[in-house]
C-alpha cells in the first residue's frame, strides 16, 4: 500500500475494534427482551447494581462523555444518568422503550464517529477538551492535598487514549450485560 492510501485511513480503519466493539454492544443490547429490561442481578453482598437496560443507558453516557472531552463539548444534553449518588446508587431517567435506549446508543456513537472519521495521523493529537479536562482534575487533586506527580507524568489524554478508554470501559459492561442475558436463558453469544 503506497504512503497517500495509508494517510488517507481513518482512525475506525486503522483501528477496527473500534467499531467492532461498539457494534457487539449494540448488538447484545438489542438482544435484551422487554420482560428483562428492569431486571437486575441480586448482589449477595446487597449491593446496588446496573439493571440490563441501565447498564445499556450507561453505555450510552459513557460514549457521551468520551466524545464530549474530545470534542469540548460541555452539555449535559443527552445523558440518562449524572452518576452515583451518596448511597451508591445510580438514579437513571425513565426509558421509556427499548428502543429510547438503543436509540441512544445510536446516537453517543455518532458523536464519537465524529472523531473515529479523522485521519488516523491524528490520534496523538491532544484535543482542546482533553487539555480542559486534565486541568480540572488536576486542580482537584491539587486542592485535596492529592499527589499529582502520576496524573502530570501522563498528562493531558490524547485521542486513542480516550478511544481505548471508550472501549475498555464499554467491554466491562457488555460483558456485564451478556453475562446477565445468558443467567436469564437468552442466547447472548458471538455468533
């Protein structure tokens, strides 16, 4: 392959798994029956756990927030949940349907297509939003006496290194998700 056609690859075709893993969780999504969306495992330690649908709802804001540091983009819009709260639990808003929720998978991951469509020459880059977000931890740690030398050794996130994030974190919940699917009978597999 001559050096114009390798320049002219996208980050997505450089880096398959990329879409790959982002369309099994889509997949194992859509495999969810209505009957178990609300259902979630018991932790035997009493524990508060994502149900099927909150962990696909999670998916979704998580592919949110990765595309939204990349990009700068500051707004809450879209987000089925803010994050735990005091008690651990995780308040979520009503889904409506299915269909809300693979609708918003859809949707988080046109906004990290966003990205995923640049010139793959262009995932060292270390985008505005990364450097916004390094400087706000920072100055948390900073003020809670926390030692930073480890977060200023890795500095502002480039674009892969949010794009693994992305997927590493997605893999731990559709993994979650397949798992809860297959106890409850339903062929969740990689066929």
């Amino acid at each position: 392959m001559d050096s114009a056609a390798q320049t002219s690859k996208t980050i997505a075709q450089v880096y398959p798994w990329l879409n790959m893993t982002f369309d099994y969780t889509d997949k194992i999504a859509a495999l969810i029956p209505d009957e178990l969306l609300d259902w979630r495992y018991e932790d035997p330690s009493g524990k508060w756990t994502f149900s099927l649908a909150e962990q696909a709802m999670h998916c979704a804001d998580a592919r949110i927030m990765f595309a939204r540091q990349l990009s700068g983009n500051n707004s809450e819009e879209g987000y089925w949940s803010q994050g735990p709260g005091e008690d651990g639990v995780w308040p979520f808003k009503e889904y409506g349907s299915k269909q809300a929720i693979l609708d918003s998978l859809k949707s988080a991951r046109a906004e990290l297509d966003e990205v995923m469509n640049r010139g793959a020459a262009d995932v060292l880059t270390i985008p505005e939003g990364t450097k916004k977000v390094y400087e706000q931890v920072l100055k948390q740690m900073q003020e809670q006496g926390a030692d930073t030398s480890g977060l200023e050794t890795r500095g502002p996130a480039n674009i892969i290194r949010v794009l693994m994030a992305a997927v590493v974190h997605e893999s731990g919940h559709r993994g979650s998700m397949q798992t809860l699917l297959r106890m409850k009978g339903v062929n969740a597999g990689n066929e």
